[in-house]
C-alpha cells in the first residue's frame, strides 16, 4: 500500500494507493478511523455496486460500522438535482444525522454527486472517496471539487468539499471497459503535459504497458498522477490563483466540457472529450509561437496510443465558443484557457485572438 498526504493543513488526508485495499486490514482500519461514528452511507451506481458494495460492506462490518446503501444510475445524464435529491431523500429517511460518514463507491460521477451532497446536508457531514475508475483514482476523487451538471454546463452547481480518505484501490481497474480506461489516461498524460516532463517521457516508453494494465506500471502512473494533482491543490485550494495554479489542471477542459456539453452529457466521456480538448490547446500553442510542429505530434501520437480520440465533434465554431464563454474559467468576461509554453510548462493564457481560438477548434475538427 502506498501512502500520499494532501497538505492543507486541518483538513489534510491522506490517499491509499494499492491491489485489494476494500479488503485489506490496515487500509480498512485506517478508513474506520476516520469515522466519527459507526454510521456509514455508501453511494453507488449500478454498475459499481454488485462488483464491490458487498465486500466493502462486509469489511466495514467487521470494524462495527453500520451501513445503508444508496444505488444511483449510471452514467453521467444522471449528474443531476434529480440524483442529488435521491441521496437527500435516503439520508432523511435514515434520519442521518452530522455523524453519518457519506462513501463514495465508484467513479468520477459518483464522487461529484456523493460529494456535494456530504457538502451540503445538514451544512456538511464527513465524506470518503473509493474511486473505481482510472479517471477518478488519478483526479477527480482528489481535491474536494464536487457538484453537479447543468444543461448550460458542466460542473457549473458545486461546492469545494474535502474527503477524509481517498482509498484507490488498483484491483478495481480490472473490470473497468477498455473505452472508460482510455478515459482515465487523459487526466494521467495531462499531468505530464501541465507540469512534470519527466513524467510525459515516462509515459510516452510505457503507454503500452499501461494500456496492456500492468500492475506496477498502473501503480507508479496513479502514484504519480496523485503526487502532482496533491501538490497543486494543497498550493491553490480553492483555485484563485492569479497565474496558474490549479487552473492548471483544467488543460483541455473548457473546450472538452464544450464537446460534453454540446454533445449531450454522456455521449463522450469526459476523458475523451478532454483529449479532443487537449489536442486543441496544443494546436493554439502552436499558433501563438509556443509549441513546435513536433510537440503537437508528440502529443497527438500519445493521446492516440492511449485509445483517444484526437479529431473533435463538428458542433460548429460559433457554437464551441458560445458554449466555452458559461466555462467556470471566464473571469470579468474574458475566457482563460490553459496552453502551454512548452511540453511539461502549462499556462494560463487570457490573450489568446479570437481567430487564433477558431482558428485551432476548426482544425481539430477535421483531424
């Protein structure tokens, strides 16, 4: 089991990397803990709870905690009042009280419902994130963004609510679909896109190995992944950083939650919508002077080998940024994409023409 600390102080926690940590003594008893009481909540999909609500329950019982099931539908169309209101409803009828551990058991979905619910019941109760996924064990389970979607955009309806623990257990991965891997190793390469080159060279000798799910090559990639995603957010909680910051992981963001949102929620994974996004990031870079024609060919060649697509959804110039403009990175009406200098340097950039932004979108459209 590896151990990683977010540090922020009275609110730090740490993050359990490691195979089979829903069953294991030590990463259970380090979770029981951290519970105030012996009252335990586990928020789940259809899909996640048969495979591992039954295992997690019963290692939870033999530390003495309680636990009441909350089953939610799959995929992101449910990232909805309508989910959150399930979740409220459930834990009134359990008459839960500020005691009540909420668990969220599954993916980057899952964490974002659960999440802010926890953040907003009874004016915030205790919350654990068991990601599933390759996209949540690397980046969404981490740094207490939660919230839902609204048809105008995403993540727009939210609130910055920390877990206690972050339990990533790497056996999940195994029944987790080809096409949702993919997904994750969008937020992996992104990492080493932003901020850690060493890493994007790591990447680029082992992708297929990861893609193949190598155990140890998995581990060191989610380790990784987390070191940095831990580090940027115990420097910017709450992303008001000026200049970068935890802006910084939103690489490919507001033109991805464009696709998502444009799409139809669901229709494109968020980790595939944030590669097609990221492909368009390093096309502007490149047209702003910053990126060689190779780096944006490094970047294409990986996201390809990773099983995503490169070529973005035909919605229309004006439509993409009608959509970007309600992104969470506009300030003062000015739309703040993350770009990058160089390969591993990522920026935040307000200056960017608006020909130059069509210009890239048009580009990935047509491949």
């Amino acid at each position: 089991m590896r151990r990683l600390n977010v540090a922020l102080g009275a609110r730090s926690y740490p993050i359990l990397i490691g195979a089979g940590l829903l069953e294991e003594a030590e990463a259970v008893a380090t979770l029981r803990a951290l519970l105030p009481t012996s009252r335990v909540v586990i928020v789940s999909n259809t899909t996640v709870a048969p495979l591992y609500l039954a295992p997690l329950t019963e290692a939870l019982r033999k530390v003495d905690a309680g636990v009441t099931p909350i089953i939610l539908p799959d995929g992101e169309a449910y990232k909805t009042w309508e989910s959150l209101n399930q979740i409220f409803d459930a834990l009134l009828a359990a008459r839960c009280d500020r005691g009540t551990t909420l668990i969220a058991l599954g993916g980057g979905v899952i964490g974002d419902v659960a999440g802010f619910a926890a953040a907003s019941y009874q004016r915030g109760i205790p919350f654990i994130q068991i990601p599933t996924t390759l996209l949540s064990q690397v980046d969404s389970s981490v740094g207490g963004k939660t919230g839902i979607n609204h048809p105008r955009g995403k993540n727009m309806i939210g609130a910055f609510w920390q877990p206690k623990l972050v339990l990533a257990d790497t056996a999940t991965l195994k029944t987790l679909a080809d096409r949702e891997f993919s997904a994750g190793m969008a937020e992996v390469i992104k990492y080493g896109l932003i901020r850690d080159l060493p890493f994007l060279e790591w990447l680029e000798l082992n992708i297929d190995g990861l893609m193949a799910r190598d155990s140890a090559l998995l581990a060191h990639a989610i380790e990784r992944s987390c070191t940095n995603k831990a580090e940027v957010v115990a420097a910017d909680e709450f992303e008001t950083a000026k200049d970068g910051g935890r802006a910084l992981l939103n690489l490919g963001h507001t033109f991805g939650h464009a696709i998502e949102t444009g799409m139809g929620y669901g229709v494109w994974l968020h980790g595939e919508a944030v590669s097609a996004g990221t492909m368009m990031a390093a096309v502007l870079s490149q047209r702003l002077g910053w990126l060689a024609t190779a780096d944006v060919e490094r970047v294409r060649k990986l996201l390809v080998r990773a099983g995503l697509p490169v070529v973005a959804p035909e919605l229309g110039v004006q439509r993409y940024l009608e959509l970007m403009s309600h992104d969470k990175k506009v300030v003062d009406g000015r739309m703040r994409l993350v770009l990058l200098k160089a390969l591993g340097q990522g920026v935040t950039w307000a200056d960017a023409p608006g020909a130059e932004i069509a210009a890239a979108i048009e580009g990935c459209c047509h491949g």
